[in-house]
C-alpha cells in the first residue's frame, strides 16, 4: 500500500513537491448520478423548467468548479488544464441523470480531484436549480473511472 503523500515524515500536512515529475498529459475520467422523480427528469429534459437550461447551466458550473479545485481542496495543486468536458445523459428507466467529466492536462500532477469536484458540482448545480420542485434528489456513485499519465500511468475502474 502507498504511503500517504500529503503528510511529511513528522506527520505534519504538506503539499507534495511534484517539481521533479516528468511533465505528461495527464487524463481523468469521472461519473456520477442524480436521481430524481420522474417529473423532475421530464422537465429536465424537455428543457421546461422555469429557470432554463438546467443541464446547460450545470455544465458550465462543472467546467468553473474544475477550474477552482486548488481554492477548494487545501493542498490540490493549480493546474492549467487544456479541456474540461461534461457530457449528461438522461436513464429514464431509473430516474436519474448521469454525468460523465473528462478533464485533461499536461503537467506534473494527476487531474482527478478537478474531475470529481466539476462532476460533484455540476450535480450539485441541477439539484440546486431543481430543489424547488424536487428536494428528494439524491446525488450518488460519484466515482474515478479512469486515469491516465504519470508514473503510475494507466488505472481503470473493474
């Protein structure tokens, strides 16, 4: 098992030097779903709510989230990204909207944590807008599904 990085030999919380890391494009791949009542998903995908374009203002509130990883997360380095992509996809059949965050860059550091907080939010972001018709959501199975770059390069999700 890997030690854990973000405490130094004393014990104390740090953020790690990646100085020395090779520079690689580093990729990740998240998901996560918001289920709702049916009729929450029948407006949202029939774009009818009241305040607009639910998945499109959550998009946008992914790709932003990504960007203010660093200010969220104490010791997560700022990294310059090159792509932030959100795709949504309604499950009818199960009540839920899926999100699906690729985030992409070519530094010294892994893109995960920017993946999983742009998915995080961009759920967050359709509950948000949708509460008002809907507070029984539930935000679920936020998860890695894939990573690659870096020494440890590829990992996919079994």
């Amino acid at each position: 098992m890997t030690l854990l990085t973000h405490f130094n030999s004393s014990g104390e919380a740090h953020m790690v030097d990646v100085g020395h890391k090779a520079v690689t494009q580093r990729i990740a791949v998240t998901e996560g779903y918001i289920e709702m009542q049916p009729q929450t998903l029948h407006l949202i995908i029939n774009n009818q709510h009241k305040k607009g374009d639910v998945l499109a203002i959550a998009r946008i509130a992914g790709i932003m989230a990504s960007k203010k990883t660093a200010d969220l997360i104490p010791l997560c380095h700022p990294l310059p990204l090159t792509q932030v992509e959100l795709n949504f996809s309604a499950e009818p059949g199960k009540n839920r909207i899926r999100c699906q965050t690729t985030v992409k860059t070519n530094g010294q550091t892994g893109v995960e944590i920017e993946a999983l907080n742009a998915t995080q939010i961009a759920l967050l972001t359709i509950y948000d807008m949708c509460k008002a018709v809907d507070r029984g959501m539930i935000i679920q199975s936020v998860q890695l599904l894939e990573k690659s770059g870096g020494k440890s390069g590829h990992w996919l999700r079994q």
